[in-house]
C-alpha cells in the first residue's frame, strides 16, 4: 500500500475545535478517522454524539447529605472555573478533539477494507484509556476519565468484531446510581489548587457516601496485563480490575481483584512486569506515607507474595514505571514529588522539585528485603515508561531501555512542550554507576513495545510511538538497537496529518523465527474524517508496510496503553 506521509517529514499539529460549554461539549465532538488515501476524500456523515450525561435523572434515592453535597460542588466547581482556570485544568478544553468522549457499543460486526487479517493475530486487541461517563466538574484532566475498553475481536477466520464497554469500577457503579459524579479528579485535585474540594470529598467519606479505603476510588482508565492466568485493567491509584472478553467479543467486568492476597492494600503500579519464561509477575505501590514504596511479586498462580517495603526513598514521588531483568528491579525517583501537607497551605500536592536530583533505585529481582539496594544519582534522568531491560555480563551489567521526560518543568502543566527522550541506560551493577547514557533518536518517542518473548532479554527491535502532544501518537519508528545510538531508526511510518495512533503492539508471524517477523497492529484515527481503522503493518518492512485494515464502527478516541491477547489465552480467561 502506497505511504501515507514521506519517511522524514512530521505532520503540522492540527487544529482542535473550541468547545464553549459544558453542555454543548459533545456536540463538538471531534472527527475520527480513515487511514486509507482513498478513503479521505469521501463525503462523511456526522456522527452521532451523545447527550450531556449530567441532564439524565439519577436513579438512586438521594439523602440528605447529598441534597447538600451536591450543590456545595457545584458552587465550589464554579467558583473555580470563575477564577481564570488553565485551559489543561478545564474540562471544555480538554475533551475536544480525539480526546472527547464517546458511549459503549455492543459487539458490532467490521469490514476487512484493505488486504487480510493474517491467522496469527487470531484473538483480541484491546486499547484502555480515559471516557468520561459524565460531564466532569472542573478542574478536571485527561487521566481522570473512567476507564473504557476498546476490543477488536479477530477470528482464525479473519472475522472481526469490535466493542467498547466502560470497566465497571466502584467509582463508575456508584456514580451510575447517582446520576451524576460524585468521586474526585484525583489527578486534577492534585495538580491543582482545590483545599476545598478536598475538603468537600474527606466530608463524603467520612458520613459514608463512600469508602474509598473498602471499595478504592480508581478508574483502571491506563493499562491492561495478564497476570496469573487473567486479563486485568489498572490504575495506579486503585486496585486492579479484572476483565472477560467472550467468544462473541463482549467485554464484562469481573471485579477488583487483589491477587488473593493476605495482607490489605490499597493501590498498584498500572505496569507491571511479567516474565514470559516463569509466568510471574513483579509489581509495586507507591504511597505518601512511609514505606513510600513497596515491592512485590505475584506468582504463576495469580498468587500475591509477601512485600519488600522500601524504606530508604525518603520520600513520596510519582513512580509511574519500573524495569525489571532476569536478576534485578530498577526503580526511579524522579523530581515529580508528592507533598501531601501542601493541602494546608492551599497549594498542589504533586509539583516538580527543581533542586531534587533524581536517583535510579536497584534490588535484586527475589530480594526478600532492601538490604542490598542502592540508589544511584543521575541529573535529569526523569523516568516515564520503560520499553525493556536485561542483564549481560551474568548480572554484573544492567540495560535499561525507557522514555525521559525533558524538560521535567513541563510535566504537569504544559504536556504540549513535553519532549519524551527515547535512552539506553547502561548500569555497571559492580560499582553502582550509569556508565553510559545515549539517547537513540532525536524525535519525541514514548509508548515503545517489543516483541514480548524478549521481555527481560536482550532485544534488538524496538516499536516506538512518535509523540505530538501526549498523548497524541502521530505515527510509529522502528528502532535496531545493535547499531550506533542516533543511527538506530530503521523503519517509519507516518500516519498523516490530523490522524492519530494507539500504542502499537507487536505480534509475531505464526513459525517465526527472526524477532522482527511479524505485524505491528495499532488503531488510527482521523479527526477529519471522522474515522478509526484498526491497522495491520509488516514489521520487516522498513516503511512498515500496511497489508490490512479494518473499518470501525466508529471512533475510537485517544487513549494510554493497549495489549493484544491471543485466542488460546481468551479461552482461558
């Protein structure tokens, strides 16, 4: 198929439409996509767009705390907007474009319109990302949307069906009966200025209208892992939650799930790692009081084992990732902090330390305790998410491969200025230093996948997304990591102007021997035309050549972190 866009040239960033108010704010939704060339210059229908979801009337009896509750958030809520909120902080800003919201749709039968679905991606790719259920009060910010999942079924015969359907978490159920939100934007709340809303949802916690400590508060709206034999959805600030796709294609929530664990907890990294060779999972929490980071592992079994509390980070930071070998775990400690006693003082609890110098943290992969950890400083080594990580030199030297956020003063409140800087990290694991440090490309590059029977082995291949504004993918490099750092990229595909990708996974060719021989298949996303096809690419070809499409029923909007699942493990789910 012919390319879309010339290998070296980058799309213009698109204009978003303004949306001026909250209750016209899905009328505005943005278009979707066709990836096609021939499909962009056919006439499209409007979309159907979805009614303002705070105007339905709720369905549960309210009390009288709620009849109170209500409009003190409203008025808190509008106080707040009146005092000149951000635009990264302002709901109308922010769902627009592909980031506006859209309804669940049920199993839905697709066109293959370009080539043939080749028999190895027999199974179910799945995208996870933010969908607000209802108009959210300010401040709100992307990360805060409830959880959808997005799932393209595919037959050994090459049917496919799509279907996206909310993850059923405590917040979404609760808020359901309601009629309308009552949880927190916790992310919001914590980049932001909002003592009294905290305030406001400690008071509904404390006369029962939830138990976020019993029932958590998370949307499981970043990732998707199996672990122990299940497919689960996550969140960092919540349990897990574990899902089913059935053989029709549904998807249905089978509940948050703690591993069958013996010890209470509340929270989980949306990342964690999985060995392909063992089938154990390694994982750990963050929290703001001590320790404020643990550890743990979860056996083959689904099995949760006992923690690794973590007490020489001395204080609490936002640890979105880790990287994990044969023989160790890697941990940063970024200059992203939380200061929970700045609520007292009115101001946000998460914020960049500018005088912080960020650390890399080392422990061996079965550590029952921290004794041997040790911390390694390292200017400007501010950790998103990491692609993979192995040892050679039998454990005496540690690579990391992982996305760096440049510069880190942007990180919170200017994402459009974001540079995401793609490093290979080469730890000496004898004398505790980073001997080496290269960026692999001059690009913005995050959400870098491998082929997964590398998982904690040396790989050569990488599959990197080119980032415009996270999260916005506007296409898709393949990087040789034996050659020179800066010279590695060696296949690219551009999506063009106005579209925009899902994290790309990769898929080996049924018989492959070669780590390359398979497809990268990914969701793409036009705002012109209002489209989404799931697309298939040749990983071998060095312009990632594209042998099939299928159209979607409708838009998929922008979202985090996808995986696909192969047939024999939906039918053990």
């Amino acid at each position: 198929m012919e390319a879309l866009i010339s290998f070296s040239s980058l799309p213009k960033s698109p204009s978003f439409p303004n949306v001026p108010t909250t209750t016209n704010r899905r009328k505005n939704l943005s278009p979707h996509s066709s990836l096609l060339k021939d499909l962009y210059t056919r006439k499209q229908s409007p979309p159907k767009t979805r009614k303002p979801q705070h105007q339905n009337p709720p369905t549960k009896k309210h009390s009288l705390h709620e009849i109170i509750f209500k409009p003190l958030l409203h008025f808190i809520s509008t106080t707040f907007t009146d005092a000149d909120i951000p635009p990264y902080l302002d709901p109308n800003q922010v769902l627009s474009g592909n980031l506006s919201p859209v309804d669940e749709l049920p199993p839905t039968a697709c066109a293959v319109v370009e080539g043939s679905l080749p028999p190895c991606l027999a199974g179910a790719y799945v995208q996870n990302g933010p969908n607000p259920r209802f108009t959210p009060q300010p401040p709100y910010i992307f990360p805060d949307g409830d959880g959808m999942l997005h799932s393209l079924k595919i037959s050994r015969r090459g049917d496919a069906v799509f279907c996206s359907r909310f993850i059923k978490t405590f917040k979404y159920t609760t808020e359901q009966g309601y009629g309308y939100p009552i949880f927190p934007n916790i992310v919001a709340y914590f980049c932001s200025n909002v003592t009294p809303l905290m305030i406001l949802t400690a008071a509904r916690v404390l006369l029962g209208q939830f138990n976020p400590f019993a029932d958590g508060l998370g949307t499981a709206n970043t990732s998707l892992s199996l672990i122990g034999g299940g497919l689960h959805a996550l969140m960092e600030t919540d349990l897990p939650y574990q899902v089913k796709i059935t053989p029709e294609g549904e998807i249905t929530t089978v509940g948050r799930h703690d591993f069958k664990s013996s010890n209470r907890y509340l929270t989980m990294t949306a990342h964690p790692k999985t060995d392909p060779d063992t089938g154990e999972s390694f994982a750990f929490r963050y929290f703001v009081i001590p320790p404020f980071l643990t550890y743990f592992r979860i056996d083959s079994n689904g099995k949760k084992q006992r923690d690794v509390p973590i007490f020489s980070l001395k204080s609490p930071s936002y640890i979105h990732d880790f990287a994990v070998t044969k023989s160790h775990a890697i941990f940063p400690d970024p200059q992203i902090v939380i200061e929970p006693l700045q609520i007292l003082r009115g101001k946000p609890v998460l914020r960049i330390n500018g005088d912080k110098v960020p650390k890399l943290g080392v422990i061996r992969r079965d550590a029952e305790d921290e004794r041997e950890m040790y911390w390694i400083d390292e200017p400007g080594m501010n950790l998103l998410h990491v692609v993979n990580a192995w040892d050679e030199d039998d454990g005496d030297t540690i690579v990391v491969v992982a996305s760096n956020i440049q510069p880190v003063e942007h990180a919170l409140e200017k994402l459009d200025l974001v540079h995401l800087s793609l490093e290979k990290i080469v730890i000496d694991a004898k004398t505790k230093k980073i001997t080496m440090r290269s960026p692999l490309s001059a690009l913005s590059l995050d959400f870098g996948v491998i082929n997964p029977r590398y998982a904690q082995k040396k790989n050569r291949y990488v599959y990197v997304a080119v980032m415009e504004k996270m999260p916005r993918m506007v296409g898709l490099v393949k990087m040789d990591l034996s050659l020179p750092t800066g010279e590695c990229t060696v296949g690219c595909r551009m999506y063009g102007a106005g579209c925009y990708g899902s994290e790309p996974i990769f898929v080996a060719r049924e018989g492959a021997e070669e780590e390359d021989d398979g497809y990268l298949v990914t969701y793409v996303s036009n705002e012109k035309t209002q489209e989404t096809h799931f697309v298939v690419m040749d990983a071998k070809s060095p312009n990632l050549e594209i042998v099939a499409a299928v159209k979607l029923p409708r838009r998929v909007p922008q979202g985090f972190h996808s995986i696909f699942v192969k047939e024999t493990d939906l039918q053990t789910l």
